[in-house]
C-alpha cells in the first residue's frame, strides 16, 4: 500500500510504502493537547516504510509510561505528522489527518478513553481501552 501526506503549508511530506499495522483514536491528554481537540487519530506503521523530508524538527518529551516519545513536526508550519513512542520500538504512528486521502484508512480502536472530554467521545463501533493495550 502507498500513501502519501504532508503538513499544512505542504514543506514537509511524506510518502508510506508499505502496509500500516493499525490505526486508532487516543484520548490522553497529550493526544489533545498536540491536535487541539479531544483526541487524535494515528495510524501505526513500520519505520522502514515511511520516507519523511522537508523542514522537520523534533520535539521530545516522556509519554504517560515514562519512556520518550519523538514527535516529528514541520518547521515551517508546525503541524505534527508523526511520532516515535520508543516504547513502541520500529513502529511510527503518523497523524491520520495528514495523509492526503485520509478515507481510506481503517481506525478500529480506540485507547486512553477514560481520559476522554465529555464533548468528545469514542465511537461506539471502536474496540475501547481505558488506558493503553500492550501492542504487539
Ligand atoms: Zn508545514
Ligand atoms: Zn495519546
């Protein structure tokens, strides 16, 4: 499978050339506070899969298990396109909005609901989790 995406000025873009293991909502508070909603949806996929260029800076930071998360965003404009929780070890989680066709995915679960806002939340047709479920 191939997709593409990109930020919003459109400087950085990224090209998957390979199949994403899952995609899924999550509810932390992290997870709002980068999108500025209730939650985000990432789609996970394996590092070797993804190519990534344009200005892209780096922030990292603890996630809530303690261990770093890299979040890869444009330099320009800022949006995120992609994290790397370490925890996670290969895989990447890429923001599903920036994809350039965001339709075609698949999101079927969703994670860290008790942290959800009662304006936003999990949709019923999601496998929910409280917090988050050891993927493999
Ligand atoms: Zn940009
Ligand atoms: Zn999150």
């Amino acid at each position: 499978m191939r997709m593409e995406g990109g930020c919003l000025c459109g400087k950085t873009r990224y090209v998957i050339d390979g199949e994403p293991l899952w995609a899924g909502d999550c509810y932390c508070r992290d997870c709002q506070k980068e999108s500025g909603g209730g939650h985000l949806t990432g789609l996970a996929v394996p590092a070797e899969a993804i190519s990534l260029s344009g200005p892209v800076r780096t922030y990292t930071a603890p996630g809530g298990s303690g261990t770093m998360i890299d979040r890869s965003f444009c330099g320009e404009c800022g949006s995120t396109l992609m994290s790397h929780p370490h925890v996670m070890g290969d895989a990447r989680i890429v923001r599903a909005g920036t994809l350039d066709d965001p339709s075609t995915i698949e999101v079927g679960m969703a994670v860290f609901c008790t942290r959800a806002q009662h304006w936003d939340q999990p949709v019923g047709t999601r496998t929910q989790f409280d917090e988050m479920p050891p993927l493999g």
